[in-house]
C-alpha cells in the first residue's frame, strides 16, 4: 500500500504516450470522438465506447506490456480529455 505522501508513479512510456496524445489530439477528436483508445508505443492499438472495452482489447493485444487508455471527447477541448495508463 502506497503511503500518502507517495506520488502516483508515470512511467516514461506514458509520458511518451501523452505527448503522442498533444501532438495528435485533433486528428482523434476527428478520428475517434466519444470513444476510449489504448495507445502502447505511440500507436493506437484498440479502441472502444467504454473505456473497460479499451483496456480489454488492449490486454488482449498487449499482453503484460504496459498501454495508456485515453477518452476522445467529441470537441477539440483538451481539457476535457480523461485518461488514465494501467
């Protein structure tokens, strides 16, 4: 158990992944909005409407590696984004 004064942990592969994520928001908003994606690599690697569809599929094809799961919301407000890595 992580005590209170721990910081949550990003690795650099998130870190990556979210600048992937700024770089190319708009073109998601287009591509995917109102869907959640699992990025592993910089790269889309599965997409869903709930974000629980989007960390299986990215389980499935992942396997043990590491992959961030991001909302696409239908607006190009980035504020709006939710994401979260696993």
């Amino acid at each position: 158990m992580a005590d209170d004064d721990e910081e949550e942990y990003e690795s650099e592969e998130d870190k990556r992944n979210d600048e992937w994520l700024k770089e190319n928001f708009f073109d998601l908003v287009e591509e995917h909005p109102r869907e959640w994606i699992a990025v592993m690599g910089q790269k889309i690697i599965a997409v869903g409407a709930t974000r629980i569809e989007a960390e299986d599929r990215g389980t499935e094809i992942a396997g043990d590696r590491e992959f961030s799961v991001y909302f696409i919301p239908p607006t190009a407000t980035f504020t709006d984004t939710g994401y979260a890595s696993r």
